[in-house]
C-alpha cells in the first residue's frame, strides 16, 4: 500500500510537478515515424504528461515537434499547412519551423520584425528504432540519446506498436514489474510448453536488485524434477519495462520494451517495441497490430467491456478476452483512472513491484534534493547498455541465475556478453 502522498507523487507528471520535471530529463518515445511518414505530410497530434503539442516533417525531413497552439492567437497548429519548411497556421498564415522560430506573419506590415521577438515552444527530437523520441526538459540539461541495443539493430529486425492505456501510466508500468500475473491474466488452456512452464509454478520466488539504470526483476519458478524457469526483466527509468519475449514460448532472440508514456495524469501511450537479434520479423508475429485501430485506440476498450467472450472464458483462456494486450488494459484500466494505492494489500508476488516503487520513491527524493537522476548519459564512452537485457530460460535448478547470466553484471562489456549468449554483434 502506498499513502496517498507517495500516490500523488508518482502520478501526477504535468508541468511543474516533480514527477514530470524528473521525467522531463529524459528521451521518451512522442510518437511513431509512421505518424509523420514522408516530408511535408499532415502534422501528427502529440500529447505528452498534459503538454499539446504538433509533430511534424518539413520538406528537408527535418522533424519538429512544437507547441500545438499558435503563438499568435491559439488556433491548432494541427490543422495546419506542412509546406517549404515549416507549419503555416490556417487562421492568418503565421509560420513555423522545426525550431519553432516565427518564419512568416503575412498580416502584419512587410516591415515589422515583430515575429523575431517570439519564442514559440519547441523540443528536441530523435528518430530511430520507428519511434520519434522527444526531450522536453532544460536545453542545458539535454543528455546524449541513449544507444541501447534495440535501437542499433536494422529497421527489419524490429517492431513498434503503440496503444493508449486509458489510466495512469504507473498502472500499465506497474504491469510490468509483475511476473506472477502471466499464471492468470495471460492463461490459455492450451499445453504449449510455455503455458505448461507458468502452470507448474504459479506463486514464483522473486528476486530484485537495483542496478544503475533502474531495478533488476527476477522471477524463478519450480520445474520439476531438476530445473527451475527464470524470467529476468528490467525496469528501465524512467518509464520502460524490458520483458523476455520468446524464450521457452518460442526463441530465445532478443526481447520487448513497454514505455509507458502518460499523454496526462489519466492517460498513457503503451509503446510495445520488440527487436530480434538474429534475423528480421514476420509480419504475423506483431498481432497485437491487429487489436489496435488507425486512431491508436484498442478496438477492444473499456467501452465494449474489451468484447469479453464468457464462453471463452470456460473454454479457452482465463479472461475470456483476446490479445495479451487488451488483457493487460482490463486488468489495470478497470482499476480507475489513479488507483488510489493506500486501499491495496501486497503480497509477496508484488516483490518487485514494492521494490520499483522504493526506488522510484528514493530517486524523486533525491531529485527533489537538487541531485542529478540516475541512467542518463552525458559522454559517449558511457553509452552503452550490454546489462540491459531481459530474458527467459529453463536452466538447472542447482545454478544460480548470476552465475547462469553472468553478462549481467553490471560492469560486463559488449564483448563478454556476446560471448555469454553466442549472439550476433550488432554495431
Ligand atoms: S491564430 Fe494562428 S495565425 Fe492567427
Ligand atoms: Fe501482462
């Protein structure tokens, strides 16, 4: 249970409150390249932690990202014109570029330098990995863009959905750091061997460290006579979650990343990014892609009760829903908009949640307390993350998962960790 102070505390991310200003020091994934696909295409509508803002590609395919409303009057940049460099307002051709310098204010006297006294609010962007990723804190406090390896693998190696969670992000984040969820919300009445791997041991031993980029989640559980099934996943500050995808369910090749982007305090954008290692994705691997509508709304939502079949409830799977993905928002949509946490009872299956939420707590603390957030990267020697891995394996119940994984310890280099998994170097 979390008093209702801490609760505010790790909710709320507008501007000015301290969450949000501790997020705002970070890169966090704003919206898809697809939204803004080709130079000159109609802006995309950004919402991030209660901010409005319009994304958009200029005929060099230079990518802005700036205050929706028009400095001059307030009309949505939105429905703007993306042409010859820049977003021009529709309501009296006011003009903008990617830096949201004032380019053009063609009502005012050909003679007026009025438009370079204004500052229309814009955010530093990066693409890669088909995410466009934003800063949207102090410029002198930018750190570099961090170089995971999911980001460093070819396009066709990887994939990105995104879908809004209608609550709280910590809600959908939370999520993540529950491994013992996958015995039930996720169940199928099938004897695949994953399934068979989560139904032998339903109350699985956990174990969390703190790592320096955020907390270290491992769930063991029992396979008899010999063995033992390990999940490691990773809380990745501020907002990520890297869970094993694949493994004894189908190959151990890489794994997923869940972002959870609040758009406001009642809303998120879950960012679901997967990458193999080894060779590119099948199209009809990400069928997620298929529960989400072109707006980025679940087609099964809270409105339609997530379309909960009962008869496959009985006979198929324990919600009676389909796509781990409208699992997840049932389970924490239902919730409410902020789940007041001082009314919850935590068992020991909510381990390494009670320990992202210490670690969250300390970390703003110390933010608080004028000191620099941990996991952000100013020099490029430290820009490498080969202990940021996640994984699934059954592996001999006489060995310690540390000893078993030993790339990840956090002083491990690329090179032993390449040799530990036999994978491919990515550059
Ligand atoms: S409101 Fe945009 S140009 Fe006037
Ligand atoms: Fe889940």
């Amino acid at each position: 249970m979390l008093p209702k102070e801490q609760n505010e505390l790790l909710t709320r991310t507008g501007p000015g409150t301290l969450m949000g200003d501790l997020i705002r020091r970070y890169w966090v994934p704003a919206l898809l390249s697809e939204e803004i696909s080709k130079p000159d295409c109609p802006p995309a509508r950004v919402r991030i932690m209660g901010e409005e803002l319009v994304a958009f590609r200029d005929s060099r395919g230079r990518i802005g990202l700036i205050a929706e409303h028009c400095s001059h009057r307030g009309t949505s940049l939105y429905y703007g014109r993306n042409e010859n460099g820049g977003v021009t307002c529709i309501y009296h051709g006011w003009k903008y570029d990617v830096d949201g310098n004032v380019l053009e204010t063609p009502a005012e006297p050909p003679e007026s330098d009025f438009r370079k006294k204004l500052y229309h609010p814009a955010y530093p962007t990066h693409e890669a990995a088909g995410i466009v990723f934003a800063y949207l804190g102090p410029k002198d406090k930018m750190p570099l863009f961090p170089s995971y390896e999911w980001m460093q693998v070819p396009l066709e190696q990887t994939y990105v959905t995104k879908a809004l969670l209608e609550c709280n992000y910590l809600q959908g984040l939370e999520g993540e750091c529950d491994s013992s969820h996958l015995s039930f919300l996720h169940r199928a009445f099938d004897a695949s061997p994953g399934q068979r791997l989560y139904q032998l041991d339903t109350s699985p031993v956990y174990e969390t460290e703190e790592t320096d980029f955020g907390v270290r989640m491992i769930a063991l559980r029992k396979v008899p006579p010999d063995q033992q099934y390990v999940r490691v996943s990773s809380f990745v500050m501020p907002l990520s979650g890297c869970i094993p995808a694949g493994g004894r369910t189908g190959e151990l090749d890489g794994f997923e990343v869940h972002s959870y982007v609040p758009a406001d305090d009642t809303h998120a954008w879950r960012y679901d990014f997967g990458f193999k290692r080894s060779r590119p994705v099948r199209e009809e691997e990400v069928h997620r892609r298929k529960q989400i509508g072109p707006d980025y709304r679940r087609i099964r939502n809270m409105r339609n009760d997530y379309l909960q079949d009962r008869e496959m409830q009985r006979s198929r799977n324990f919600t009676g829903i389909e796509d781990f993905l409208n699992h997840d928002a049932c389970a924490t949509e239902s919730m409410g908009p902020i789940f007041d946490r001082s009314k919850e009872h935590l068992g020991v299956s909510d381990k390494a949640l009670i320990a992202v939420r210490r670690y969250l707590l300390r970390v703003v603390k110390d933010f608080q307390e004028g000191n620099a957030p941990p996991h952000l990267v100013y020099e490029g020697a430290h820009n490498r993350f080969p202990h940021v891995d996640s994984i699934a394996e059954v592996i001999p119940a006489n060995v310690t998962w540390r000893e078993h994984f030993g790339h990840l310890t956090e002083t491990a280099t690329v090179e032993n960790r390449l040799a530990a998994r036999s994978v491919r170097k990515v550059s």
